[in-house]
C-alpha cells in the first residue's frame, strides 16, 4: 500500500464534490418540472435512485457546468453554487443555494466513502424535497451561477474563459431563506437552502 499525497486527496474531493454538484443540479431541475419526466431516466448514484438527463444537450449542460467548477475548487475560490430560475422579464424567482467551504489542509485526511456518505445525505433530502419548491411561472428559464471568494485572473486559465459575469437582477428586499440540508465537518462544510423573493417584492404596489 501507498500513502496518497495530499495534492492527489484534494483533487479527489473536489472531483467527488463536482460528481456531486453535477447529479444533484439534475435533480433539481427534475424536481420543478421544467422539462416532462420522460426528459429524464433512473440512476443510482452514491447508491442513491437519482435522476439522469435524457437529452445530450441538456446532460452535457449540466455536466460543463459542474466539470468547469472543478479548477476553481481545488483552489478553493468557490463560495456557493446556485440553480436560479427566472421569470420571463429575467427576475429570479427561486435559488437553490449551495454554500460550501473545504478545508484543503484536512482534505487529505479523509476517505472518500465517508465524504460520500455524507453527500448521499443531500441527494434523498432533494428527492423529497418537492414541498419546499414554487409552482414555475409561465415562459421561465433556468441556470446555473457560480460566486466566487476572488475572480481569476483573465487569461491565467483556460477554464476561467469557459464561465462568464452575470447579469442577473437581483432582490431588492432580503430573500425568505427555507433550509434544506447542512453538512459540518473536514474537510467539507456544505450548506443547502432555498431562497425566495420577499412576499412584499412580489406584491404589487399599491396606489395612494
């Protein structure tokens, strides 16, 4: 046997936690419907029933999405992952929010079937998760943004130019926040919650 060295057990989580990001964003988007369920096939994962695209356009999407976070989180520039769905005048109307922090010192202490024992956690609290979500709004879209610790530097990477700055609108009053999981431990710390306007955002004003 072997000792791994650290920068190879780091590597490992983050590829583990890109695997991750890359099935539970399937599932999110199979959770609200946006596409019919005939879009979509029965997997198992981290021995999990989880949810595959169908469509090759739309599994290498999500798969671009999630592989092009990896560089950025082996560095550990990335702070949360979010599925944002929008109306169509572009305002957001629900985030999934993934918040997450690794420690890259610890990283190299931990075996991989515990980091994805404890990620097979959130994989079945999104498979009833169904209460917790909105009805979607006619003519919407959805997408996946990145928030980043720090912007790398332009032209240091080519997978830096893969991602581009949003435009996205934001809320003017303070989201209501709806828990979903939440993971505390080395070397990961992740966090799962909903995030939907206000009920005085969405109100229409009323005339004086």
């Amino acid at each position: 046997m072997h000792m791994k060295d650290g920068n190879s057990q780091t590597g490992e989580v983050a590829r583990t936690l890109v695997g991750f990001l890359e099935v539970a964003i399937t599932m999110i988007v199979f959770l609200k419907g946006f596409y019919p369920s005939a879009a979509f096939e029965r997997r198992r994962y981290m021995n999990v029933v989880v949810q595959r695209a169908r469509h090759p356009e739309l599994r290498d999407y999500i798969h671009s999405a999630a592989s092009g976070l990896l560089p950025f989180i082996q560095k550990g520039l990335v702070e949360r992952v979010a599925v944002i769905f929008f109306s169509n005048d572009n305002v957001p109307v629900e985030r999934f929010i993934f918040k997450l922090t690794i420690n890259l010192s610890s990283a190299a202490s931990v075996e991989e079937n515990q980091l994805e024992f404890a990620l097979r956690s959130f994989l079945i609290k999104l498979s009833v998760a169904k209460p917790l979500v909105k009805p979607l709004p006619p003519n919407c879209r959805w997408e996946v943004t990145a928030y980043l610790r720090s912007l790398p530097e332009v032209g240091s990477s080519k997978e830096g130019e893969l991602w581009i700055p949003t435009d996205t609108k934001q809320w003017m009053k303070p989201p209501v926040i709806t828990p979903v999981k939440s993971l505390n431990s080395e070397p990961l710390c992740l966090q799962l919650y909903l995030e939907h306007p206000s009920l005085s955002e969405t109100q229409p004003c009323q005339a004086l």
